[in-house]
C-alpha cells in the first residue's frame, strides 16, 4: 500500500501514528505542514504572476490601439477603436480584481468618513 492508495481518515491515522512513534513530539509534522504551506503560496504566486502577465497584455493591447491616435481629437477616433480599447482596458480591470483577490488584497475603497447629513443645528 502507498500513501496515494490511503483516504482522508486513513492519512489523518497515519499522521497520528507518526506522532505517537516520534519520541520529539510534532516537530516533523510541523515541518511538512510549511512545507504544504509554502507550497500553496507558490502556487498561489504562480496564479497572480500569469493574471498580472494577461492585465499587462490587455494594457498594453489598450495602448496599441490608441497610440496612433496620440494628439488627435476624440472625435477622429473610430468606434470601433474606442470599442476596442474599452474592452482591453475592462479585461485588465477584471484581471486586477482577480490578482487582488488570490493575494488577499481588498478592492480600494474610498478613503475618509462618510459625512451625514446637514443640520440646521450647524
């Protein structure tokens, strides 16, 4: 039998029979639970580096689209151009809420209090 051959609860066993055999406590289960951990947190960095790469694609496909244009007036921009670009720049809007979302990053929100409304006491 291989551990690949075990299911949950029969892993989750042999993990406290390992226990029970080490004389030191937890100290190797300790070291395999980082290195799960760290391994989870490449992968997860692998992820938001290929997100990144597409946001930094569709940028750049946004201003390739719109640098011939570079000085002119908006209205000798074809729609089609604008359509375009816009679709670009909403891609890599969506590719940044994404990489925000697998590093743990909140949305930005907008800084400073809310002011409520005006009394007449004021």
């Amino acid at each position: 039998m291989r551990l690949k051959d075990c299911t949950k609860e029969e892993l989750i066993f042999v993990i406290k029979r390992l226990q029970l055999y080490n004389l030191s406590g937890s100290h190797y289960i300790q070291l395999a639970l980082r290195d799960v951990e760290e391994e989870r947190e490449r992968k997860k960095m692998d992820e938001a580096r290929k997100v990144s790469d597409y946001a930094f694609q569709k940028r750049q496909e946004y201003i390739d689209l719109l640098t011939p244009y570079e000085g002119k007036r908006l209205v000798d921009i074809p729609d089609s151009v604008f359509k375009k670009a816009d679709a670009a720049m909403r891609e890599a809007e969506k590719a940044d809420r994404k990489w925000n979302k697998i590093v743990g990053v909140a949305d930005a929100k907008p800084v400073g209090k809310k002011r409520g409304p005006v009394s007449d006491a004021e």
